[in-house]
C-alpha cells in the first residue's frame, strides 16, 4: 500500500498549530450576542420566584430567558443514533434545578460585560430540598430527582423515577451456582472508579445565526452535528429542515461534545432575537456544566479451576448518572460488553447493573465509556485471582483470552475476525521486562519497585445501530472531493479517510479535499463516538471510492471506445490492457462536466456493520514506592496495542501515547468531588489536576498488527481502548510493592499509605 | 483608557477597561491565536511574549502592557512553522487547540536555552497542558527542533 499504514501529516497540521482562526469561536461575527448563564447554586431546589426585568433594562441587553419563556418538550442532550437510548428528561430551562450548575436563566448582551451585570439584576428565590448526592444511597431515597410526569423513555431500560432508576440491565448465560460450586478458586471484590473530567483544550461553546433563506445555522465545537440538528428541533420545536449544523476545527472531545451542553442556547436567542448569538463556557463552567465519566461501583465475583482456567464470571454494576440521563443505560452495558467477551472459557456469565440519578453534574461520554470502568474492576480481580492460584498475571491472561475464531458467551453467535492480543502482551512483557521484575525488587530500606499489568478490549462502531455514508466526487479539474459527516476532533480522521480514498483512487494526499462536516453537505454519519471513525466512517469511504473507480474505468473505456474489462486503473489515467493507449482522468474529468458525457461521476456508499471488531492493548506498569510515605512514581508504563492494520502510523501512536496518558490521570489523580451540599469542588485547573509533562515520566508503545477481515484495509478502532489499562496496571502495581489493594480510585499516595498502616 | 504597545513590530494604541486582560484585548484586536483555556494561569494556551519573554495574557492586566512590545504567533509565523512542521509530521498536533500557546513558548525557549536537556526542556514547557498527545510527541518533535535528539 502506498499511503495507507504511512506517516502521513495531518492535513489540517499546520493550520491549528500556528493560530490560524478555524474554530468556533474565530468564526463568530463582530455583532453576535455574547450568552451568559444563571446557575443554580443549589444542587437540588424549586424556583419560586423569578425577577428579570432589572436584568432587562441594562443598556444592552437584548433577552433574559426563564424557563417560562422556553418550550415545553422533554429531550436528551445525549448526542445517540435515534431513538437514543437516554431519557427525554430535560427541558432547556425548568422550574426545578437539579445539581449546582444547572441553569436558571439565558443572558443575551451586546457583550460579556453587559451579560454579566444583568446576570447580577436577576432575583432568584428557591425552596432548597435535600439533594441525593452518594449514589449508594439515591436507590429509594426520599428525595426524587426527576418527579415530573413528562420525562419519557424510547425504549423499557427498565427506569423506575420514583425509585431514582434511570436504567437496569441483566445478563446472565449457563448456571452460575453450579459453576461457583465447583470451582477451585473463588475471589469477590468492590471496585470503585471516580467521575473524571474529559479536560479537553477547547471548553465547549457554540455560535448561531439565521442565514438568507431565514434557516437556523449553528457553528459548533461537537463531535454529533447530525445529533445535534435533531436534538434542536426536538426541544425547539424547530422543523429539521430549517436547521443546519457546521462543524469546524474542534480543540479536542473525548465524548465529552457527544453531549450538547451549550448549542441550544444560542440558537434560542437566535431564533428569538434574530440576531447572531455566541457561548463560550468558561473552564468552570465547563467542568460544573457538561458532563463527567460515570462514577460507578463494580462488584466482581470470579471462579476457576486450579489450572487457572476462568470458568465464571459474576458483575454486578452501580452507575451515577447524576442530575440527567445522558448515556446512562448505554455506558453501564460496556462494563460486561468490553470485559467478559475477553475471557472466553467461562461457563458461565451474568452481569446485573442499576443506574442512578444523583443531583450532580450529569454523567456522560468519555473514552473509554463504561469499558475503562469494567477494565479497572475485572483486570484488578483478575489480578487477584492469579495471586490466589500462585499463576503468573500474564499467564492466566494468555490461558483465557480469546483467539482469533472463536466466539464467547456474551458474544455467542460472532466469531472473533482478528486478534494479536497474545503478542501484545508477550511483546508488551517483552518491553517492561516483566520477568526480571515481578512481582517487586527492593532498593532500600524504604523503597521498593513494581510492575503491575492489565489487558483491554473495546470496539469499532456500535454493531448493528450506527451508519455512516461517504461521497468522493470527481471534480472537473481530475481532483476528488471527499464529503464525510465524520467529526475529525483532532484525532485526525479527516486525514486518515482521505488516505484511505487516496489508496484506492491511487491518488497523491493533494488531490483528495476533504469536507467535513456540515449537515446541509455532508451525507449523514452519527459522528465520531464509540471508536467508529476509522472503522464504520471508513468503510464507507472505501466503498464509496471503489464505485467511483468503477464508474471511472467505465467512462474511460467508453471514450476509448472500448469494453471496460479490457482495461485498467492506473490511477492518473484508465489504460487499454496490453495496448499503448489510455486517456487520462483528467481528461475523463473534464468530459464528464465539459464534454459529451454530461454525467459528474461521483461514488456513494453507506456502511453499518453487523459486528464491533474489538482492538487490545496490554498495559504494564512500573512504580517506585516510598514505604515511609505511600508517595509513588510511575517511572515506566508500556502499551502495546492490536488496532488490526495501522492506517496511520504516526496517528495511531500519538493516540495509543496519548490515551495512556489520560488513563494515567484517571489512575492517579483526577478526581470529580463535591462538598456536602453537592457544590463542585474541583472546578479549575488548579484542583483538577490533569497530567502534565513533568507528571509523565515514560510511555513507551508498540504495535501488534492483525488484520480484521471486516474493516478497511484490515483496520479495527484505536480511540478508546487507549485509556483502558493504567487505572488497573497501576493499582496491581502498587500493590506488588505494597500489599496494599487500593480499590476506589484515583490510587493516591494517602490511600496507599492508610492502606500500609491499617 | 488606552495603552500604547508595539504588537508584532508595528505600534497601536488600544482602548481598554481598567479590569481587562490583555487576552481578551488582543482576540478583540483580532489576534484570534490567543485562547483562553482555563482562566487560572494553569494551561499556557494564552502564551504571548512581552518584550520576549513569555507571559500568559489571560492573567496579565492589560495596562501592565502599556509602553511594552508584545509578541503573537500572528508575529512569528516564519520561526512558528519551522517547528510547527516538525511537530505535524510526527502526528504530534493532534487538535492544535493548544499549540500557538506551546509553539509561543517552545521558540522562547529556543531564544533562551542552548543544548538543554530533556530535564530543562520539560521544566521550561511544564507551564504548557496538552490534553491529546500525553507529551511524548512533543518532546520528540521539541528535542528535534532544538538539535539535541
């Protein structure tokens, strides 16, 4: 191949690196409204009473919004392939606030100072109740978080409101009793995994006008524009077809723009006002108003045999969606869907899950999704049970992980297409030299080093529910255009479908322009979530370039006059098999606008596939532990990653790097917290601690390659699955140097330390 | 009331509130490189160089500004591609979000630091967050620019 598998630069690189104004924000009007929001201070409470009309006559102000000036349809924010599989259980404002952030009132001013002096005008009084704010307690609380008759789901997900159930699941294959029974090993623990910030560079913010045909157009940092554009005619009532979404440069998401915080806002005030309307979310904002990872609660029973074969598998989740439902019902399903199918001895499987309103920050995406949360808890009892048959971690892994045709009990009826997990984790052993390491070496009197490890699957797509279509055209000129709905965040995507059109178009990079993604142009993708970008969006790139170099063969050999099985592609020209003669595309190009021919070619193809073909990572940690103290260093973390056939190779390690690095985070330090009335805590940069450079001492990747029969050119996804190894690496690690099993993230140095001294 | 500055070699004079932050002037004055990713002095992507050296324009008041030579990305866009395309060819953008920020404070460092040494290196940019990358690509591309692989 001659540009997939390449280092090829990402062909938006130069232009975000150096400043150029490509984002939302650089793409607003001078005259656009600026939107403030009124939030509440309360985590959970009534609006009595609501007094705008001093915030009204500041000079300035052009509309202050209460909920009683917004429409009454429930909706979800979560950006889902309908009918989305969260509660319609929002409305843009209502007249019960349900975490501290929620919003009150919309400010529309000329500018930001103006929004914020009438903000000060508004008056606001509240009957304050009690908010649910530990989700171990919120399953039959007395306080209610979503009392209203309105709220509606689109399917059963088994919601119970008046009990604080959003969502349950129940799984459960072959007689777990008998299973337990006669095994030889059985260990059983809690695991618990925080709420973690996405913490992306460019806090969410959206911008929106009418344009010449009086349509709604909405600018906005998201990873769902198609979402999004439903999402606004839902809740304002809006016909679809007056509203078009735009989506430009992103400053990065990480699921955290697969839920629309703030694109309703301003499109509101648009459509109220006429005018142009701005929001930008500040960092706090940000962290007090979009979304967090599910915190959740993760009980793990398992059994095997004394050869270390895992014959059972019992999960039972707790999930805290928070204040809303978004993708509540769905991430909780990726605790069992992303772990059991790995270990595929099992006899027998159930996963049983509840999830939970709480009256805090709404739980959302964030890679990983529910999959790192599974990860953590059965990679650490997995650990334990090693332990317990005195196995080597590695091996009980190698012993029960999955090979290439088989298929599992979660996953009966699919066969496993690709899989290099075996050498990922002997190449990985390999890299971190696991077998002159573990268990612990000791340094001194008080320091001690470790290794720890863990493996991860994800997936490539939602099998059987998302669709993405793709169109290259051939321009007059013999250049391609390729129209994606597909949401490059940064990651690249852009690049990597236009070397996937370049390869099968044997065209240069130069030649493929790539548009995306705007909903009035781009055929329709669910956008870029669920690791489907490179898989699903890919597919229907190459499908879709391999019609139009049908279509192309067929009008060259009709100008030569010719049947099209006596030629070929040759990428710059159609060629007559053994013969000197050929006409080139460009001229194929021209004749097809210019010409006789009076036919554009273009290809078009749509893909959903009927399976999710899951890339792995194996992770191996490498601590030094202060005995004295509990203060650790991750002085080395190895990944090697299975993302079937790299299509980039400089893309694919950036993202395995830089995943790693946020799981590194998760593992150690980042951590959502609240006070006793349910108010954020860690609301900047200076509490929220993300890593920076001097916290990453070394992450050393690799790769792995198989080949996934079903994915372009043997591709499978690497977004997600990066993240999902450190936060139970590390804990193995940490426990290796200290016989302490730090079970509720993030492993902090006073956990550890309490641990050694209970 | 109004400060007088040279910005990118040429003299302006800005109308500003006693209370502003010089980020917030400049994207007014359509610098639109300069990005407010935290409002607490925590993420760098404010980057700017006054009289050379970097400050973070979100904390810096702007009439501290007055009389003095302010630098943008917009203003060094030569020096700024050079290691710009060091960076995108090692995949090492990523969203880019960050990265005038980081490229402000990557060629101080270069006017500033001869050979340094990974250690330096990383105590220099610790100032500058990066969501995407996890570090390691940058430092790559940053050892590379600075000739000291």
């Amino acid at each position: 191949m001659k540009i997939v598998g390449k280092a090829i630069p990402k062909i938006d690189g130069l232009a975000i690196t150096t400043g150029k104004p490509v984002y939302t924000e650089d793409l607003s009007t001078k005259d656009a409204l600026v939107i403030k929001i009124l939030r509440s201070p309360h985590a959970f409470a009534k609006i009595t009473s609501i007094d705008v009309s001093k915030a009204q006559q500041v000079e300035g102000v052009e509309c202050v919004l209460t909920y009683k000036d917004v429409p009454d349809a429930r909706f979800t924010l979560a950006g889902q392939s309908y009918p989305e599989p969260s509660p319609y259980d929002r409305l843009i404002l209502d007249q019960i606030v349900r975490y501290a952030g929620d919003e009150v009132a919309i400010i529309a001013a000329v500018d930001e100072k103006t929004a914020l002096l009438a903000m000060k005008l508004i008056k606001v009084e509240y009957e304050v109740f009690e908010p649910v704010l530990d989700f171990e307690k919120s399953i039959g609380s007395s306080t209610v978080v979503h009392p209203e008759d309105d709220l509606h789901c689109n399917f059963d997900m088994g919601m119970e409101k008046g009990k604080n159930i959003v969502a349950r699941q129940h799984i459960e294959y072959g007689n777990l009793e008998e299973e337990f029974k006669n095994c030889d090993v059985v260990v059983e623990e809690t695991w618990y995994t925080q709420a973690t910030a996405q913490s992306m560079m460019e806090t969410h913010r959206s911008f929106s006008y009418l344009d010449h045909a009086g349509r709604l157009v909405v600018i906005c940092s998201t990873q769902v524009p198609f979402h999004v554009k439903r999402m606004l005619s839902i809740a304002l009532k809006l016909p679809s077809n007056k509203i078009r979404v735009i989506k430009p440069r992103i400053g990065g998401g990480f699921g955290a723009k697969q839920t629309a915080c703030t694109e309703i806002f301003p499109a509101l005030v648009t459509i109220k006002t006429g005018k142009p309307a701005l929001i930008v979310q500040d960092r706090t904002e940000t962290f007090m108003a979009s979304t967090t990872r599910h915190a959740m609660r993760v009980k793990v029973k398992m059994g095997a045999d004394k050869e270390g074969f895992i014959k059972v598998i019992d999960i039972h989740g707790l999930s805290d969606t928070g204040a809303y439902g978004e993708h509540g019902s769905t991430t909780v399903g990726l605790v069992a869907s992303k772990t059991l199918p790995l270990y595929n001895k099992t006899k027998a499987i159930r996963f049983m899950a509840e999830v939970v309103y709480t009256n805090k920050t709404p739980g959302g995406a964030f890679r990983g999704y529910g999959a790192t949360q599974g990860t953590f808890a059965v990679e650490s009892t997995i650990n334990k049970l090693a332990e317990k048959l005195s196995m080597d971690p590695s091996e009980i892994r190698l012993k029960n992980i999955i090979k290439e045709g088989e298929n599992s009990l979660y996953h009966y009826d699919q066969m496993l297409g690709s899989t290099a997990l075996h050498k990922c984790i002997d190449t990985g052993k390999k890299m971190i030299g696991w077998d002159s390491k573990y268990p612990r070496t000791v340094l001194g009197k008080n320091k001690v080093r470790a290794v720890g490890m863990a493996i991860t699957m994800q997936g490539s797509g939602i099998e059987k529910v998302d669709m993405a279509s793709a169109e290259v055209r051939l321009n007059d000129d013999g250049n391609y255009t390729l129209l994606i709905g597909s949401t490059d965040n940064g990651t690249g995507s852009d690049t990597i479908h236009a070397q996937m059109a370049a390869e099968v178009l044997e065209a240069g990079m130069d030649n493929i322009t790539v548009l995306s993604a705007d909903t009035d142009v781009s055929p329709f993708d669910p956008g870029s979530y669920a690791s489907s970008g490179t898989y699903v969006t890919g597919m229907a790139v190459v499908k879709a370039s391999e019609e139009l170099k049908r279509k192309i063969v067929d009008s060259g050999a009709k100008l030569l006059d010719v049947p099209a099985e006596n030629t070929e592609f040759c990428g710059d020209s159609v060629k007559v098999l053994n013969k000197d003669r050929s006409i080139s595309i460009r001229t194929i190009a021209e004749k097809s606008v210019l010409g006789g021919m009076k036919n554009q070619l273009s290809g078009f193809a749509s893909y959903g596939s009927p399976v999710s073909p899951p890339p792995f990572v194996a992770g191996f940690a490498e601590v030094e532990v202060d005995l004295e103290t509990g203060k650790y260093d991750l002085i080395d973390y190895v990944a090697v990653a299975d993302c079937g056939t790299i299509i980039n190779s400089n893309l694919a390690r950036i993202q395995l790097e830089g995943g790693i690095v946020q799981g590194i985070g998760m593992a150690m330090y980042e951590d959502v917290h609240y006070d006793y009335k349910g108010r954020l805590q860690t609301n900047s940069f200076m509490q929220y601690k993300i890593p920076s450079r001097r916290d990453v001492k070394q992450v050393r990747t690799a790769f792995e390659e198989s080949y996934e029969p079903t994915g372009p050119f043997g591709a499978k996804s690497i977004g997600e699955v990066v993240i999902n190894t450190p936060p139970p690496a590390i804990a193995h690690a940490v426990y290796n140097a200290t016989g302490v099993w730090v079970s509720h993230l993030p492993i902090t140095p006073e956990k550890v330390f309490m641990g050694m001294n209970r | 009331m109004q400060i007088n500055v040279s910005i990118n070699g040429k003299k302006a004079a800005y109308e500003i509130d006693n209370n502003e932050f010089l980020a917030d002037t400049l994207r007014r004055h359509g610098m639109l490189s300069i990005r407010k990713g935290c409002n607490t002095s925590n993420c760098g992507l404010c980057t700017v160089w006054i009289d050379g050296k970097p400050v973070l324009s979100c904390s810096l008041l702007a009439i501290k500004a007055d009389g003095k030579s302010i630098t943008t990305i917009e203003g060094v866009q030569h020096q700024a591609e050079e290691f710009a395309r060091i960076l995108v060819e090692g995949g090492a953008d990523q969203c880019g979000f960050c990265s005038p920020g980081f490229i402000m404070t990557v060629l101080a460092m270069k006017n500033e630091l001869k050979n340094p040494s990974e250690e330096d290196i990383i105590h220099y940019l610790t100032g500058n967050l990066c969501r995407c990358t996890g570090y390691m690509g940058q430092l790559r591309a940053v050892k590379k620019y600075m000739g000291v692989e």
